[in-house]
C-alpha cells in the first residue's frame, strides 16, 4: 500500500465539481482524509475563484495507474483539455505525493512543484500532513507553510458541507 497526496481544484460549478470529485475518489480509492476547503483567486490566468483542497488516501496500485485513475475521474467530469494549461477546470485532481517517491518521467513528476509554490497547495496539505517531511527540501510541511510568503496569494478556509 502507498500513501497518496491529491490536490483537488475547481473553478466551474465549482460547489457541485468539488463535491463530485470527493465523491469519485471516495469511490475508486476508499477512506479519504481530507483538508478543509479554501477559496483561492486564478493563478496563472484571469478567471473565477477557486475550491480547493488536499485529500490523501491509500492505494493499492502502481503511482502510473493511481495517476490515470485521476485522469479518468477528471474526465467523466467534464474536464475539458483542449485549452491552454492554466485555464479554468471542472476538476482538477494533481497527484501531489506518492510515498515519498521522486519521478520524472512520462509526464509526471513527483513530488509536484506547485507544493512548494502554491498556497493552496501547501497551505492543506500542511493542515492534513504537518510532520510528513517533503522528500527533497527535507521539511516538513508545517515548516514549509511557516516559511511560505502569505502575501503572494489570497486564500481562505470556507464552510463546506459535504452530503
């Protein structure tokens, strides 16, 4: 069994994606642990506010095929990839962690850079992980999120009722 790190975005009915999202992974993977949910602006491109959130669970499966389950779950959610990369999402599932294996290949790189550049990365899955230790830097994420420049980005918890 490997313990995986999956940031969830949505910015397109954004209420409905999310809950969608968390009711996939919940079916494909199990017992979810997941962060609150946060309101976060577009990063990379202009557009609407963000949910966002980190849910880690544990997967019985090689990181290719946990990465191409994401894959799927996105797509039977409408996610459209003909657009330009930062573009707004249905849903958006980036497997953040896989262990604490590091990758670079086929596409995929693990751990995923924008833990260490995005607050609504960083910021939950530091709430969901504090004292799991980011496998290059060698910090923890709590650390990682003390240290993070907070004015880059507006961020926030919300209330969010899952049924």
């Amino acid at each position: 069994m490997a313990r995986i790190y999956i940031s969830l975005g949505s910015n397109i009915e954004r209420e409905i994606n999310t809950r969608e999202g968390v009711k996939a992974l919940r079916e494909r993977f199990g017992e979810l642990e997941m962060s609150a949910v946060y309101e976060s602006e577009a990063v990379g491109f202009d557009g609407d506010a963000f949910y966002n959130m980190v849910i880690a669970c544990d997967v019985d499966e090689d990181v290719h095929s946990a990465n191409s389950k994401l894959r799927e779950i996105e797509d039977a959610n409408g996610r459209d990839r003909a657009g330009p990369k930062f573009s707004s999402r249905t849903l958006d599932l980036d497997l953040l962690l896989y262990d604490d294996l590091i990758l670079n290949e086929n596409g995929l790189k693990l751990p995923r850079e924008e833990i260490l550049h995005n607050a609504f990365v960083l910021w939950p899955l530091a709430e969901i992980a504090p004292d799991l230790k980011h496998p290059e830097a060698g910090k923890s994420y709590a650390e990682l999120w003390q240290a993070f420049d907070k004015t880059k980005e507006t961020l926030q918890p919300i209330e969010f009722e899952f049924e």
